[in-house]
C-alpha cells in the first residue's frame, strides 16, 4: 500500500541537533517520514542513527530543533509522552521480563487499575486481535526466557501496538533473527504498513532496506546525506553514501594453499550448563593458509564448539589438539600462549570490560605480557600507545585511547577486539560472528583482515549465522545440527542446499 501523498508526514524532524561534550551526533537533521510506508534509516556504526531515534522516543533531548507527529508540533520529554504520541520502539536488546509470561510483560505498566482481575481479561481479548489482524500468534501464557528470539521479539511489537503505536521504530531488528525469522518478520511489517502503520527501520543491512522499505535515509557522521527511494536507488550508491567512498560488497580472495594441520578436534562432546549435550561426538581439522566455516542456526552447538575450543568450557569428552599437542581442557590463558587468537561472539560479555578504557581493552587477555607492565601493575603509557598503534591502523574511531569502550559504536567495539587479536600474530584465528552489529565499511575492513590472515598462512575457524558471510570467506564449510556435523561443502554450494542441511532436512 502507497503512503497517501495529501496526509501530513507522519514524522517530521526538523533542524535536530545533539552533541555529548565533544561528539556532535547529530548535525542539523531534517527528515521527513510518509504516513503507512516503511522508512529505512542507514548509517555506519556512530553514524547518530540510534541517538536520533532515541530522541524521537524521548530517551534523549535535543540541543535544538522540533518534531512534528502527523502534522502537530509535539515536546516528547520522555518514552511515556512518546506513546501518548503513538510512537512504540522495538529495541535492538528487548526489554522484557524474562520469568514473566507474554501476557503480563505485554501489560506491564499499563495494567488496568486496582482490578487486575478484569484488566488482565480485557487485555487477553485485545491481545488476540491483535494477533489475528497482524500475523502475530504467539502462547500469552508462555514464560519469556523459553521462547526463542523471534517470537521474543513478537511480543515487543505486540507491546508496542497494545499501547495505541500508529509509529514503529524497529532498532537493528535482524541482528538476533535467523534469515527465516528475518523473512517472517519482514512479513509482519508489510501487514503493518498495508494496515496504515508507519514504521522506522534502523538497520545497517543493505539487503533488508532493498527488500522492505519504500524510502531510505542515508546518515554518516552525524548529518543526514541523502534520502532516496528505494526503488530509484541500488546496494552500490547506498554503500558509498554510507561510507564515503566506494565500497566493495564482496570479498576479494584467490585460492587457498593449506598446508599442515593446525587444529584438531577428535570426537568432542560438550554439554551445558544443565548437562543437555550441545556439541555431540564432532571431528574435524583446520589446515594453516584455509579459513574453515561452520554454517548453523544459532542454537546448534556451535557456540559450545567454540567455548571447549578455547578454553572457556570443558569438553565433556574427546580430544583437542594444536600443531599436534592436546590441549584439552587447558585454560584460555595457556591456549593463548600456544598462539590461539580469540574474536569471541558476544564482545560485551566475553570481549571487553565495558567500563575500561580503550587502552586496557586492547590488552586485555595480554596485559601479563611484559612490554605491557610488570607483575600486577601495568604500564598505562605503554599501553596508551601500544592502543594508539591500533586505533590508527584499523581506523577505531574516535581516535580516542582513553575514552571508555563504552562510548565506542558496536562497530569501533569489534574493531577493538579484532585489533587486539590480529595484532598478536595467532597460528590460530577462532572467529565467532565477526561482524555481528557491524556496518557495511567495517564488515568489508574486517572480512579483508581475515583473508590476509589465511593468506599469511594462518588458520582461522570461523562461525557465522550469516549464510553470505560464511560462503564468502570459507574455503570449506561444516554445516552443523543438532549438535552435530552433518556435511562439508564447498563455498559455491547454494544458499538452499545449506539452508537445507542447516535445518537438519538434508545431508
């Protein structure tokens, strides 16, 4: 359905402007939002996509500037002023109480009065009809933490429209979504828009924004730099308004020469922490000079492979060797110092301190090394310009060594990690999800840092849940289920035949 030309915009940001001391996320930002069509805002990671949109829903305040909802000037203080407004926001990490059910983290804060009894039935009601009219079925009564992301993420939207949202804002919402949620999910927003929903899709995606949108935004460095429609406009022209420059949407690589055997990985069993077999009796090899990738659904195991592989979790059995020595069992600090290089899947939780400098992240995992202090004391200026190196040669920005990593972008966050990984020259490279939350200029940055690694004749074992990024940059591909290997394949393999394997439908 075709926003209708004579409504009033349903958005209008005029002359928004933000600064957070010395970054000036937004620079004098104008846009305009058409009523029921579906608007994609892209940027590189601190492009100010995320501030602006969190100025929208009240979370910040603009230094200057006014918003206009359906043709009203409108003050939004705050989120609540915001949903009064109409406006719902699906955030990129949802906000839901994860013991509750689906029914009551719906009705959160908005439950009815003292009679809870009739608000809960009242809201039952109007929950069904909102399932019904948007293709959103979920259990009301099922308890968040035991259902998976996509139907998590259902109930955020359903959140939002029980609230009275005529304006989603959707935050990079494919980040945690397998392609075949992604798919449903884009679903879901055409029904929106076709019932005169207005939706703001954040995302730095470039297939979704050609697949879904109407209209596209492009934003760098705080100031909006173009808007095109999406149907005028093409993958190419929108990387390089992105980024600046030309940007090269595939990896550029000739062929492998593997050489020795590096990692072996003999019969290994893992299980989790309530003892459920996650890695069920897996063997393979990584040759020096081949990136090998392992394609699954999230879910499968391979965050346990890579765990036992790098010394956070114990197998339960079987063997794992390096250049031929087991190793199994051996703690991260050992493994490192056998030359295991480790880019974890989850930088916030297994990557960074969050709270450190940027300085002490770059050494993190290192700082024993002598060149970074002695005994228990580290040598801060040592590591100032140990991570002043860094920042420059993979272009972390803001060039800023003692800036929280906090305040970095996930993108200038991964770059941290990868930085501080490549830069000690591992015989092994384990990658999990590289360039998860990452945008088109860091990806490309960060695909070509790991061919350069093969190319130098390392091994590198990679895990991805993006099907293109594991065919791109894989020489061979180890297709998981169920905890289980179940083929290899060759990167020209099509994307269905690994869909296939990777739903456990075909070996």
């Amino acid at each position: 359905m075709s926003p209708t030309p004579t409504a009033a915009p349903a958005i209008e940001l005029i002359g928004i402007d933000k600064k957070f001391g010395a970054v000036h996320a937004n620079k004098n930002i104008n846009l305009t939002v058409a009523k029921g069509s579906i608007h994609g805002i892209i940027g590189e990671n601190g492009a100010g996509k995320s501030t602006l949109m969190s100025i929208l829903y009240g979370f910040y305040h603009a230094d200057a500037g006014s918003i206009r909802i359906n043709g009203q000037a409108t003050v939004i203080d705050d989120s609540q002023a915001a949903i009064t407004a109409g406006i719902g926001m699906v955030h990129q990490h949802f906000m839901l109480v994860e013991n509750f059910s689906v029914l009551e983290n719906v009705i959160l804060g908005v439950e009815g009065g003292a009679l809870l009894g009739r608000g809960v039935s009242e809201a039952r009601s109007a929950l069904k009809r909102l399932e019904t009219d948007y293709g959103l079925e979920v259990d009301p009564d099922a308890i968040i933490e035991e259902l998976p992301v996509g139907l998590q993420q259902r109930v955020e939207i359903l959140k939002a429209l029980y609230r009275g949202a005529e304006i989603l804002i959707l935050d990079e919402p494919t980040g945690v979504l397998t392609p075949a949620e992604a798919d449903h999910l884009f679903k879901i927003l055409g029904v929106l828009r076709d019932q005169g929903k207005t939706i703001v899709l954040i995302t730095h995606k470039l297939r979704e924004i050609m697949a879904i949108t109407d209209t596209v935004s492009v934003m760098r460095r705080g100031e909006m730099v173009a808007t095109r429609r999406t149907t005028e406009t093409t993958v190419e022209e929108l990387a390089e308004l992105m980024v600046g420059r030309r940007v090269l949407l595939r990896v550029e690589k000739g062929p492998a020469a593997p050489s020795d055997i590096v990692l072996s990985v003999r019969n290994l069993t893992v299980k989790d922490g309530r003892g459920v077999t996650m890695v069920d009796n897996v063997s393979f090899d990584v040759r020096a000079g081949e990136v090998v990738g392992i394609a699954g659904v999230a879910g499968n195991g391979q965050s346990e492979l890579l765990e036992a592989i790098t010394g956070i979790r114990k197998p339960a059995s079987g063997e794992i060797l390096i250049h031929g020595k087991p190793v199994t069992g051996f703690d991260s600090a050992r493994l490192r110092a056998l030359g295991l290089g480790h880019i974890p899947e989850d930088r916030h939780h297994m990557g960074l301190v969050l709270g450190f400098e940027e300085s002490e992240n770059s050494v993190l995992g290192y700082h024993r090394d002598s060149r970074y202090g002695r005994g228990p004391l580290l040598d801060l200026d040592a590591c100032r310009e140990d991570a002043k190196a860094k920042i420059e040669k993979y272009d972390i920005r803001p060039p800023n060594c003692r800036l929280k990593t906090a305040n970095f972008s996930g993108g200038n966050q991964q770059k941290i990690v990868v930085a501080r990984e490549i830069e000690r020259d591992p015989a092994l490279l384990v990658v999990g999800q590289p360039t998860r939350g990452v945008d088109i200029g860091a990806i490309e940055f960060i695909h070509r840092r790991l061919i350069a690694m093969r190319d130098a004749g390392k091994a590198v074992l990679l895990v991805s849940v993006e099907l293109d990024e594991i065919r791109s940059l894989s020489d061979r591909i180890l297709v998981m289920f169920a905890g289980r290997v179940v083929g290899e394949k060759t990167p020209d393999t099509g994307e269905q035949t690994l869909g296939l394997m990777m739903a456990g439908i075909a070996a």
